[in-house]
C-alpha cells in the first residue's frame, strides 16, 4: 500500500508541479521574443496576450532589451541651475520594474551627461571604474532613449 502512496505522490508532484513550471517558463520565453518583435504577434501568442499595450515605457523598454541602447534620466528637482542628470547604458545586464507598479531603473554601466549652450543633453563618457546605477522610480522625473548610433557618441 506504501508503494501505491508513494508512486501517486512521485505523478503528483510531476503533473501538479514540474509540467506547469517548464510549460509556463517555455511560454513566457517565447512571448517575450515574439513581443520583442516588430509587427503584431501571430494568432498563437496572441491568444495569450502577446502584444496587449501595458504602457509606453514597458513597450519600449522590451524592444531595447534586445537592442540595447542609451538613457539619460532627469531626475526630480532638475533645474538648469543646479543639474541633476544621470547617463547610462540599457542593456541586456539593465533591468526595468514591471506594470502596474512604478518603473525602477537600473542601468549597467554609468555615464556621465553633458548639456551644450543649447540645453541638448548627450552622454560624455563612461565612468571609470565601470559601474551600474540603481534609480528608483520615485526619483525620476522623465526619460531619454538614445538609440545606438553614429548620433550618440560616448567617448571612454
């Protein structure tokens, strides 16, 4: 009878347990890729709620994590006169906090932000020793994408 219990407890835990945890993670990899994708998902991914518009900021940061690109954050309190600015690099190492809650920012390597006469923001260089930056989401008052290109240029 013993044997019977413990066979029934070995099936439980595979069907109740171990299937739903793989088939899940496997699903949520593929949506990811399919979201991270230009154009509308296919009637699949779909029906699982690929491509339903969560907010801006998740969109566009979904896109980037593939990509990868560049951020300046103006933070809370910025003024012209006293400059509060961070720069960084969004990459595959970032991390973005998820809808509904507020948006933390963590960026994996810092950089620092230059304004010209013209207040147009860039980024200058990267901070040496490399290092991430944390940025939380109570912090930040707006954010630039800068796309990787012959536009941005960072000198190290």
């Amino acid at each position: 009878m013993t044997h019977h219990w413990g066979a029934l407890a070995a099936y439980g835990s595979v069907v109740l347990i171990a299937v739903p945890v793989i088939l899940g993670s496997l699903l949520n990899r593929y949506l990811a890729k399919v979201e991270a994708r230009d154009g509308p998902p296919n009637l699949f991914a779909a029906a699982f709620g690929a491509g339903e518009a969560r907010d801006a900021f998740d969109f566009a940061y979904q896109r980037w994590r593939q990509e990868g690109g560049y951020v300046i954050v103006e933070l809370v309190g910025h003024t012209d006169g006293s400059p509060r600015l961070v720069g960084g690099v969004y990459g595959r190492r970032s991390a973005v906090g998820q809808t509904p809650s507020a948006h933390d920012v963590f960026l994996e390597s810092l950089c620092t932000v230059a304004v010209d006469e013209n207040g147009i923001r860039s980024l200058a260089a990267r901070v040496d020793p490399p290092q991430g930056v944390y940025i939380a989401a109570s912090q930040i008052a707006r954010i630039d994408l800068l796309p990787p290109g012959p536009s941005v240029t960072i000198r190290p």
